[in-house]
C-alpha cells in the first residue's frame, strides 16, 4: 500500500487528532485569558466592592462599647450559684450527662457544649473547686467516647441521658439514628478545645476523643456538612446561616481546618432595616423552608466564648440597638432570642427578623407564634455582660424576681408578663458564662 493509500485510509483519525488539538489549544487560549492578570484583578475588585458595598451600613455604624471587666458582685455569684444549680439537679450520675432541659433525660452536643461551658465558668467563679470541675469534665468526655455513632462517624443529633443510647426528638430509640448536626458538632469542639485549655492534664483523653470522628467529613470547601436521614438514607447538606455559621467556623478553625467560606458573611449577607437599624440577615432559606431567621443567639455565644472579632462586635451591636429602640419606642422590654416554650412548638426563634417580617416569632418549620415572643434571660444577663447599659441592667433586673433558686433561672419573661417557666441547660449555662465573662473576660482568651 502506497504512503498516498494509507494517508487517504487514516484519514478519519488525523481529522479527530486535528480537531483535539485544536480544542485542546481553543481550552488553553481561554483559560490564559480568563487567569490573565487584568481579568483575575478584574474579577477580584467587582468581588471586593461587593462585599465592600454590603458591609458598608455596619461600618457606619458605631458599635456599642465592650464593658470593662470588675469584680463580681456578692449578688452576682449569688446568681451564678443559683444558675448552677440547674447542673447539679440535672447532671446523671451514671453516665454523666446534663438532661437539656429541666427533668426531661434527653441531650444534644450543643447542650452537651453547654454543661461543658457551664462547669468551666462555675470553677473560674470557684462555685466548685478544680477537681470537682474535673471529675464532671472526664465523665462527659467517657460518655461521649463509649456513643455510639451515625454512619460510624458523628455522634447523633439526641442521647438519652440515662442510658447514653441514640434516639430522636421525642427521646425514643432509633437504630439508624436521625443524623448529625454540624453546628452542635462544631459547638463541642469549641468547649472541648476549653477542656484542653483549663485542664492541660485532661489534652491526651479530648484527643483521643476527638480521634473517633472524621472530622475532615464535616468540612467540603470551607463549608460545614450535617448529615440528615431521608428516605432511609442519609444525604449530606451545607449547614449554617449567618451568625451561626461564623460561630461555629470558630470553634474548627481552633483545630486547623479553612473555614473560609463559613467564616465570610458578606457571600450570604443581605441587609434588613429593623427600627431604623441594619440587621444582618442570611440570604439562604432557613433549612431550605422559610426565609433565615436573626437572632441574637449566635453572637451572645461568639461573644462571651471567643471575644468578638471586628464584624461580630458590629452585628451584635446592631442586633442589640434594635431591641433597645424598640423598648425606647413601645416600653416594652426586649430581648429576644430561641427558647424553649411551655407546650407546643416547644421551641422558638424570636427574632429580630425573620420569615420575612420584623419581631417575628417562628417555630422550626416556619408558623408564627408571636404570642410567645420572651424576653429571654439569657439575653439580658449576656447582653449585661458584654455591654454593661442602662438598658441591659433593666433587662437583668426585670427577670431576677422571676427566679426558682432551687431550680435555676428561668427561659424569661413572655411580653403578656407571665414567666416562662421553661428552665434549660443552654440558659443557666449562659448565665454562668456571662457571670464569668464579667470578671474574666471571654472563655477562650483568659485563663482561671
């Protein structure tokens, strides 16, 4: 066969190879283009001015001043005490667990992260003394090891409190579990992170704890993944919104992990006037049902555990500058946050916007229950602790005569001026930590 035959029969694959490399070249020429210097610095300034622009209403705004730490009155540990006495009626002694709330043998790793927070800040008050503080710390951390996981991996999102055994909501046994939620996850490796600070002998048992799970699971491109069971399977999904989501990209950044997209509020943020006041709002639906809800719950937390950062401190100042011209505009009291409520939902988010209306207040998937809009104590006593006004002394003040001294502090005060009775383990944690906060200053900046 001549060289002319075999070029005419070979013809089709030099065509194809031809058309590769073109393509091939046509790929190259477009992606030097794209990465040239002025279209990355380009695309990098429109990204800039964007978050820029959207930051700009909290860069005008002046924060509220961070009060300066002193001494604790005698009726402060007075009420840190009190506050205390929530864990010591509610604590198991057979496997160590904290109930969530008062009497009812159910728990989460958020609350778990509570009792851990709660007996730190009573031994820096010296409520109980280092080796009690100790002992309650090493049963939790042998708890927490000998669960057993969802998928192998994370603990679930409830334990029973007596048996230490996976269940739902209603505290009823699940073999397969309800999932794990990668914001309690993230919660409980912050105060973990606190156990290794107060009590460096305690470092090897966390780490061994620690080692259990994949955490490098809970993180995909910068983001936090909880796991959810659907079908009888279980599908993994981006979780936070804003407020939450920076909190919680705190406490993994502590062990290492780029946290960048969580840690940057600008990509979801949108901005909703409330009383005149911007308010931080996440663009993203809440659990993809209803429009996300602000609170002043994730920056209560971020404020008294980490200290804030320049952007949080301007958040919680805008959140809490609402709330007081609200009270400076219908003398009603206002401090609102989640809570636990008396019968159904059981649980709600008051907020200072959500659902796509100011002052809404919404259970989990979305109904409105404005008439169980508390001014909630965890609010006032860390709004008190972290900012030191008239107003938050008012708040404070307003829900002492409410207290059950053999109980712990109740969730506070419905607007109609009847308690809410509901007492919690994330509540009288608060306390405690605020109480702490006053004298100390943040949980993972200061030492005993």
């Amino acid at each position: 066969m001549s060289f002319r035959e075999g070029l005419i029969k070979a013809r089709s694959h030099i065509v194809f190879v031809v058309a590769l490399l073109c393509g091939l070249g046509l790929v190259i020429f477009l992606e030097n283009l794209t990465n040239a210097p002025g279209v990355q610095d380009a695309e990098k300034e429109e990204q800039f001015q964007k978050e820029r622009d959207m930051m700009a209403p909290f860069e005008a705004l002046t924060p509220v001043p961070l009060a300066e730490p002193r001494a604790a009155t005698a009726d402060e540990l007075e009420y840190a005490k009190i506050a205390w006495r929530y864990f010591e009626n509610n604590t198991n002694p057979d496997t160590g667990l904290c109930n969530s709330a008062d009497k009812y043998p159910s728990t989460t790793m958020w609350e778990t992260g509570s009792y851990i927070i709660a007996t730190i800040s009573a031994e820096r008050l010296g409520i109980i003394t280092s080796d009690d503080a100790k002992g309650r710390l090493t049963k939790v951390i042998t708890a927490l090891t000998a669960q057993r996981l969802v998928e192998d991996a994370f603990p679930n999102k409830a334990y029973d409190t007596r048996s230490n055994e996976v269940v739902d909501y209603a505290n009823k046994p699940v073999e397969l579990g309800i999932g794990w939620s990668a914001l309690d996850m993230a919660r409980i490796i912050g105060t973990l992170d606190l156990v290794q600070l107060y009590h460096p002998e305690m470092a090897p048992q966390v780490r061994n704890l620690m080692g259990r799970w994949p955490l490098n699971r809970l993180v995909r491109d910068g983001e936090l993944m909880g796991g959810n069971l659907a079908d009888g399977a279980f599908r993994v999904d981006q979780e936070g919104r804003v407020g939450y989501e920076q909190y919680a990209a705190k406490a993994m950044m502590l062990f290492g992990f780029d946290m960048y997209r969580s840690y940057d509020a600008s990509a979801n943020l949108m901005v909703k006037e409330v009383q005149g006041v911007p308010i931080p709002v996440d663009n993203r639906l809440h659990r993809n049902i209803t429009p996300a809800f602000a609170t002043s719950e994730p920056y209560l937390f971020d404020g008294v555990e980490f200290g804030f950062d320049a952007r949080s401190h301007r958040f919680a100042s805008a959140l809490f500058m609402a709330q007081e011209a609200r009270y400076n505009e219908t003398g009603i009291l206002t401090a609102v946050t989640e809570t636990h409520v008396k019968g159904a939902p059981y649980f709600v988010y008051s907020t200072i916007w959500g659902g796509g209306a100011d002052w809404a207040v919404m259970s989990f998937p979305g109904e409105r229950f404005d008439s169980k809009r508390t001014m909630a104590t965890k609010a006032a006593f860390a709004w008190n602790a972290l900012f030191a006004t008239e107003y938050t002394q008012k708040l404070r003040d307003a829900i002492i005569p409410h207290v059950e001294t053999e109980r712990g502090f109740p969730e506070g005060l419905y607007e109609s001026g009847q308690p809410n009775a509901s007492v919690t383990a994330n509540t009288n944690a608060l306390v405690l930590a605020s109480i702490s906060y006053t004298v100390f200053g943040p949980l993972h900046r200061v030492g005993k």
